[in-house]
C-alpha cells in the first residue's frame, strides 16, 4: 500500500501550480515575472526558483495591483486548506478571509481594535485631531484569521464553567460582545521594494501599539527572488512575528547551485535567527 503523502505537501504542490498558472511566468526573454530584469542576480535566482517549481508559461508579465490580488488569492486559499485541517489541535468557529481588491480587511471590526471606529468618528469631526492622529492606525490587512466569539453552552459543554457571576469582560464569551476576535493578520507581497517592505513592518508596529487586548499573529508571505530585499523586512524583531517564503527550499537550493555565497549566509541568518520561514511552515505557526 502506498503511503499517503503529506497534506502541506500536497497543498503546496498545489499552490505552486496555482501561482504558474496564475502569474509565475516568463517573459520572451526569459525573465521570470517575480524578478527584477534590470538586475541579473534577481533574474537567476527567480529562473532557478521556476526550474525547481514546475515549468513555466511565456507570457506577458501580469499588472502589479493584478500580481498582488492573485497572490492574495492563492495565500488565502491554501492558508485555508491547511489551518482548517488543523483544527482538531484548535478547536472553535474560524473564518480566514481576503479583503477585496486594494481595501483589505479593516481591521475595526475586531475585539482588539473595535475602539479605533470610536477614534474615526471623532477624527473626521474635528480637523485637528485628524491632523495629529493620521491614518496609520486604519489597517486593512491583505488576509485576517478570525474567531467567533463563543456561547456559554460551547463553553460549559464538559460542566459547568462560566455562569453569570464571573467572567463577564472576557471577549470568548458571546454574552459579552459579538465582535469576532482577530487571530491573524497576513501581509501578502509578490515582489518586494524598501517601500513595500517598510509599509509591512508599519502596519505591523501600529498593530502591536494599537490592539486592547491579544496580540494577533502578525506575519509576511514574500514571493521575491532576491534575498537582500528580503532581509529588509525579515530583520529586525517586535514588529513582525515571521516572515514566510512561496519556496524557502527551492530558494536555498537555488542560491547554493549558483554559489552566492553572500546571499546563502544572508538566508542562514534569517533562517537561523528564527525570522524566516517557508509558507509550508505557516499553517501549524498559526496554530499556536
């Protein structure tokens, strides 16, 4: 009998199948459409990516807004196959779910951060505190894991638990407010520029600084090539919990066969200084 393969393998495969179908191309010139053509190291590694993947379709190279909300698409999707597999070692009502094109996921609407819309309101009345507050603290991640909040009857399922004497703050239980609880919030770049990068880690800090409450999962899935770019949102600490690659294995081999020695030690520093991980990886972090 043949044994079963594992499932984040077989969603893995899947999702790597999903992104060359997708928007993991090349061009007539042979440039891979998550690398950067005007720079060769970019363009070999991201060649040894696909080679290691699955072979490529030639075609025009998809939109940068278009890329992004694909990428978004497949992360969300895979994410869900595999974390809801997962549930037996996390019980509860979990939902992982995508904004809509460029306006994410607010997040507002969430126990941690329902005191944000309050901040709003007054903002948009008064100019001045408009002006000093800002817009930083209105985050929309790319992709939000979310629990609902529980009733007593789940809760006292084994005997009695909660009752109503104690426990009446507690954002699990349903009587004590409807608002889902933010669990995750997921940042999903194809391709990474110092600005991108920098925009990920300030959603990240105003998450941290902004929550009354738990701490969601703050995380980054990467599709960039280059290593060096991805250093400069994976280092660092605080901000961040992991950033996760669409291929960390292919992406390590790749970089040994071409022998770049500065960019395999930049690798083993983010791998080994537990700031980089593969997206197979993400599902059981997530379970934590």
């Amino acid at each position: 009998m043949a044994k079963r393969e594992a499932l984040l393998s077989e969603m893995k495969r899947a999702f790597h199948a999903r992104l060359l179908k997708d928007i993991l191309s090349v061009d007539k010139s042979g440039v891979p459409s998550n690398a950067d053509g005007d720079n060769k190291t970019s363009v070999a590694i991201a060649k040894g990516l696909i080679e290691r993947i699955g072979r490529p379709r030639v075609e025009k190279k998809v939109a940068g807004q278009r890329a992004g909300r694909l990428f978004e698409s497949a992360c969300a999707d895979f994410i869900q196959s595999t974390f809801g597999a997962l549930l037996h070692m996390r019980p509860g009502i979990w939902t992982v779910e995508k904004g809509e094109g460029n306006r994410g996921v607010g997040i507002a609407r969430f126990d941690q951060y329902s005191h944000l819309d309050d901040l709003e309101r007054l903002a948009r009345l008064n100019t001045q505190l408009a002006a000093a507050l800002g817009s930083d603290y209105l985050i929309k991640p790319d992709i939000v894991i979310f629990r609902k909040p529980e009733p007593d009857g789940t809760i006292n399922a084994h005997g009695p638990i909660v009752s109503e004497n104690e426990a009446l703050l507690s954002s699990l239980r349903e009587v004590n407010g409807k608002a889902p609880i933010l669990h995750a919030s997921i940042s999903c770049k194809w391709t990474l520029r110092s600005d991108r990068a920098q925009n990920a880690r300030s959603e990240g800090l105003n998450l941290v600084r902004n929550r009354k409450g738990r701490l969601p999962h703050v995380t980054v899935i990467l599709g960039e090539p280059l290593p060096s770019r991805i250093a400069s949102i994976a280092l660092g600490t605080g901000d961040i919990d992991h950033v996760y690659h669409f291929a960390l294995p292919e992406l390590i081999e790749t970089v040994k066969d071409l022998q770049l020695g500065d960019a395999e030690d930049s690798l083993n520093t983010m791998i080994h200084g537990k700031r980089l991980r593969d997206i197979s990886d993400l599902p059981l972090d997530l379970v934590v």
